[in-house]
C-alpha cells in the first residue's frame, strides 16, 4: 500500500486524538478525514486505543496491592519459627552413629573372600579369547565348553570375544585344537 505524502503520522494522529496539534494542523487532520474514510477509521482506531490507555491509568495502581504484599512478606519473616521436632534431631545422630560404626568395621577388616570382577582375576590360568557365530544358541555353547573342558572365565566383550580358562596348558591347546575346527566359532586364540 503505497503511501500519500499527505498521510499524517501515527504521532501525528495520536496528538490529533489528544488535541495536542497546532490548530492549523488539526484543521488540515480534520479536512483529510472528511475527504477519506481510511483516514477517519484510522483517527477512530487511535481514539479507542487512546481512550483504554485512560481508563487504564485511572484504575487502582499496583502500589497499594505492592506494599500490601511486600509488608506481608516483612512480618512472615520476623514472625517467631515454630521449634523443629525433636524427633529429627535423634533421627539424625542416630544415622551418624551408624555410619560412623559402618566406616569403621571397614577400615578394620582386610579384603574378605567373595565375589570380584573377572577382569581383576589374575591370570594365573591360561586361557583362550573365542567368538562364536551369531547363530550359536546358549545351550549349544555350554555343551561345547563342557566337551572341550572350559571354564567361561570373562566376556562377552565389546566385541563379542569370550575368554574361557583351563586348568593347565596342556588342556588350553587342545581345546584350542578342537574350536578352531569348530563351524559354530569364528575364531578362536590363546592369550
């Protein structure tokens, strides 16, 4: 929409509204509106919008409401906190005393036997790395490892590699022997 050089500004139409104009430039405002509804629709748009931004500085401002709020929140912090319940003070000198007993019997007991992670086993045994095919069902690979004397002592790796143990060296390459001329595995090495 192409505009006319003689189209007033919004400024120009909100002081019009606000009769802050010269007289000769409301009276030229006045004139222009008379010949173009456009014009005069726009003078109207800037009158209601005028007239909202009135009403809404007339009302109740936020000042009162605030220092209401803010004197609210004042008194809630200085007024008197109720006593904590005792019970929580006991609940938490009991939790410190048994941790503080749990941290010694640690500190006093060695490692005991039991459970650790294969990888942190020595390898005192020798062993073998093997992957089997993808095909290879559990059960067929513990009838494989029983006939061959393995121990699955690792894996599956990321990789997909088992490592199995033995009980000496001579037991590790046969077994050897008899996997690599085994179709369900897809290679098999020993450490």
């Amino acid at each position: 929409m192409a505009e006319d050089s003689d189209d007033p500004t919004d400024e120009a139409l909100v002081g019009y509204v606000r009769g802050r104009l010269p007289e000769a430039e409301a009276g030229h405002i006045s004139a222009l509106a008379a010949e173009r509804p456009e014009l005069a629709a726009r003078i109207a748009l800037a009158a209601a919008i005028a007239a909202d931004v009135d009403a809404e500085a007339a009302g109740p401002g936020p000042g009162e409401l605030g220092w209401r709020r803010i004197a609210r929140a004042l008194d809630a912090e200085a007024a008197p906190r109720p006593a904590r319940n005792r019970l929580w003070g006991f609940a938490a000198a009991a939790a410190a005393v048994v941790l503080l007993w749990q941290v010694s019997a640690l500190m006093q007991g060695g490692p005991e036997p039991g459970y650790a992670p294969v990888s942190d086993q020595p390898g005192d045994h020798p062993g073998i790395s093997v992957a089997f095919t993808p095909d290879l069902t559990e059960t067929e690979m513990r009838d494989l490892l029983r006939s061959v004397g393995a121990e699955v002592v690792g894996g599956p790796s990321a990789v997909g590699l088992w490592r199995l143990g033995f009980a000496d060296a001579a037991a590790r390459d046969a077994a050897l022997a008899r996997l690599t001329r085994d179709p369900r595995v897809q290679s098999a090495q020993a450490d």
